[in-house]
C-alpha cells in the first residue's frame, strides 16, 4: 500500500498565518478554564484521593501529556483544523472519525451548560442578587446571553479573540496565584502531598480523581485547532499545547495544594458538589478579596466559552468540508471564522442549556463526569490513530509513533473500563445519550480523496 506525500494546500476562507505560538498557548491555557475547573473539581480530589489530590494532578498530567505528543505528531504531518476527527478519518475509517468528532462537539456542549451556568451564578453573586441565583428564569436567561455574546466575539475574528483571552487569562492567573499566596500563609502548618491515598481512595478513588484531572486538563487541544491559521501550521500547535499543559501542570498543583493545606481535605470534601471558591474564598481572603477570586472564576467561564466555541466550530467545518453532515458547515465569514458552524453550534449549547437548567441543576454538574468520559474516548480513538496512521515519509519514529499513542491508549482504555462501573447513573446516561445522538453522523459518506487524505 503506498500513500502519497501530503502536500501544503490553502484551505479556503480560514485566515493563514493569524496565530502566533503566543496566541496558540493562550488558546491552550484559557479553554481549560482554570478557575473555573479548579472550583468545581478541587472538592472531587480531595474526597476522592485526599491529602494525594495534589500528587493526582502531577500523575494524570502523564497520559495526557502523552495524548499532547500524539496531537503534535499526526498535527505534523496532517496540520487539518478538524484534528481528532480527521485523523482517525484518515488512520482508521471514515466512521471512526466521524464519531471521534462528534465525541469532540458532545464533549463541548456539555461543558458550555455548565461555563453558561458558572457564568451566570456568578453574575448574580458579583452583582449582589444572591436571590436570583435559585432563579430558573434568571438563569436559563443570563447563561444564554453569556453564550451568544462569547460565540460572536469569536465569529468576528480570531485576532480578536486572542488579544482578548490574553488579558482574561492573565487576570485568571494573577487571582489564582493570589489565592495560592494567601492560603499557604495563612495555613497554620504545610500540608505536603502524598502518595498515599486518603478519603475514597483505592481503584474507585483514583479513578474518580482521573476524571476529574482530564476535565481539569481538557482544553489544550485548542491550539491544534487553529492550526490552518497558525503561523507555522505544522510546529506552531504541538509547541503551543506543551507550553500550557507546563503551566496548568504547575498552576493545578500548586493551587490544590494550597487549598488543602489551608482548607484541609474533610472541609473540602464536604463541599465536593459545590463549588469550593463560593463556600470557602471569603473566610480566607475576605468580601473584597472573595469578590475578587469570584470574578476571576466568572472571567474563567466566559473566556472558556469563547475558547470552546473556536475549536469545535472548526471540527464541525472541516466535517462539512468533507461532506459529513451539512456542506453549509464549511462556510466561512468575511472575518475568516466558521459562520454557519458557529450559529448552529451556538443556538444547539443554548437550547441544550436552558434544557438542562430546566430539568435538574444535578444533571449539570453530573455531566462533568460524562464529559471527562467524551474526552477520555476521543482521546483514545486519536492514540490509536496514531498508532495506524499512513505516514507518508521514511522516517523511522517507534518512540512517537508507537510507544508514546500505545502507553496512552493503554491508559485511557483502562479509565474508560473502570469509568462505566464507577459513574452514577446520570452520568452514564448522559454519556449513552450523547453517543446515540451521534449515531446519523455514522451514515456520512466517506469524503472524496483530496491532498491531503489519499484513498487508500
């Protein structure tokens, strides 16, 4: 079987050359949300794994790094903005990789019900109408409105989207070190991490504290997302990606270990299925200090959502492209950004938010798990495309190409089996519902040989 060389070719419409490996490590850093995700996931370690919450953190970031290296090798040698979805096209089938995209698109649905709601809750509370956050109205309202404004600003341009998630992440970044700061100084002894687990602890524990570190860490393969509009399409993403999982990995462990040291694991487990910053900041920092770490996780979800919105409109284009699903997802705007992907990807994060406000507040926050369980599986279908992909040079690259996609797979394979028995049964309902509405995306014809995908 012989593969032709892929060769560079313009894609039509997305602009060329508009992202730098700044703005690609700034895209990595923000769509992981990282006040926010530290708010809602800090709880989970600690009564998952305990005074080892910390020490999850720096394990987990293992395979995920390793899922990074593969992004980055099949980014070199086939720079598509649909990434996952395209490669496994590529690699394994068309079917294969048609689900490894919609997996992508369920997994950042979900995620935008929650950013709409921490966006609004914490609206509510900055501005002093406490009262409004019980409100169902309020909030299906407030969280819609916080969609659609961050889904436009992304619409108008992706140098505008990057020059404002700089200042949002900066200002993230500054209240979490702030917050880490405060709480080892006022910390009455230093609560180092362990090896050894506490709280749950055993196979479930760490499974638990698995999940919730890739929903921590999900969010840097935006960078290969905007790889067509990158300023060197093939070097620019990888590089981007390693730089932020370097500095979550840092940030992550540090701040958790800083709440625990100062919080101590019993009082933040008991707030596990709340959001830890709302119940505990204020004793710790005081009104103005809290107030100040709120806004950061407010700030945190809105750069978040706009950061979701570029790397999944960009999958559901180069799906269009390729003929699964509507060719109307391909279309481009005058700004160079998907039009037609970003509104229906919009109106379906909207509608699917006010459902869930509407149904259950615990849905919402059991469909976290669910999309650790999404993110876990495309991210396994992309090491085993990895493992299977054509290369079309000589290069003989057994570490990149075989060892590090096969030690990940291994991994994810072995979370997602323990997953499907430890998740409540809302969870694993989400996660059945979300592949079944995938399944019409399977009929998809098989895209016509192009450059850069040869029949095989």
């Amino acid at each position: 079987m012989s593969v032709a060389t892929p060769v560079e070719t313009s894609r039509p419409g997305l602009r060329a050359g508009a992202v730098s490996r700044f703005d690609s490590s700034v895209f990595g850093i923000a769509s992981t949300a990282p006040a926010y995700s530290l708010a809602v996931t800090v709880g989970v370690l600690a009564a998952a794994v305990g005074t080892a919450a910390p020490t999850a953190l720096l394990l987990s970031a293992v395979p995920v790094v390793l899922v990074a290296l593969c992004f980055r090798e099949l980014n070199r040698a086939q720079p598509d903005c649909g990434t996952a979805y395209a490669w496994a096209q590529r690699a394994i089938g068309p079917r294969t990789g048609a689900l490894s995209g919609w997996l992508t698109i369920a997994a950042c649905l979900l995620v935008m019900a929650n950013l709409a709601l921490v966006a609004a809750d914490y609206a509510f509370v900055l501005l002093g109408a406490d009262d409004l956050v019980g409100s169902t109205p309020a909030r299906a309202v407030v969280g819609s409105a916080g969609i659609v404004v961050m889904a436009w600003l992304a619409y108008r341009g992706i140098q505008l989207a990057a020059r404002l998630q700089a200042v949002l992440v900066g200002v993230e970044l500054v209240a979490l070190l702030w917050f880490a700061g405060t709480a080892l100084a006022e910390a009455e002894r230093l609560t180092w991490p362990t090896w050894q687990a506490t709280g749950v602890g055993g196979v479930s524990g760490w499974s638990a504290a698995f999940l919730a570190a890739v929903f921590l860490y999900w969010g840097w393969d935006s960078s290969f997302s905007t790889n067509e509009e990158s300023d060197d399409p093939r070097e620019t993403p990888g590089w981007a990606a390693l730089t932020a999982n370097a500095v979550l990995v840092v940030l992550y462990v540090v701040v958790t270990w800083a709440a625990v040291t100062w919080a101590g694991t019993e009082r933040l487990a008991e707030v596990a299925d709340d959001d830890f910053f709302v119940v505990l900041a204020g004793d710790l920092m005081g009104t103005t200090g809290g107030h100040v770490l709120l806004a950061a996780v407010l700030v945190s979800g809105l750069a978040s959502a706009q950061t979701t919105v570029l790397p999944t409109t960009r999958t559901m284009l180069a799906m269009g492209r390729d003929g699964v699903g509507s060719p109307r997802l391909a279309d481009v705007s005058r700004f160079g950004t998907p039009s037609t992907a970003t509104w229906v990807f919009t109106a379906a994060s909207v509608g699917l938010y006010v459902l869930l406000v509407c149904l259950s507040e615990d849905v919402l926050y059991d469909s976290v798990a669910a999309t650790a369980v999404l993110v876990s599986g495309y991210y396994l279908v992309t090491t085993v495309a990895t493992l299977r992909y054509p290369w079309a040079d000589d290069a003989v690259r057994p570490l990149w190409r075989v060892v590090v996609p096969g030690l990940a797979a291994v991994v994810f394979a072995g979370v997602l089996v323990v997953s499907v028995v430890d998740l409540s049964g809302v969870s694993l309902l989400v996660v059945a519902l979300s592949v079944l509405l995938g399944v019409p995306l399977l009929r998809g014809r098989r895209p016509a040989p192009t450059s850069l995908e040869e029949a095989l």
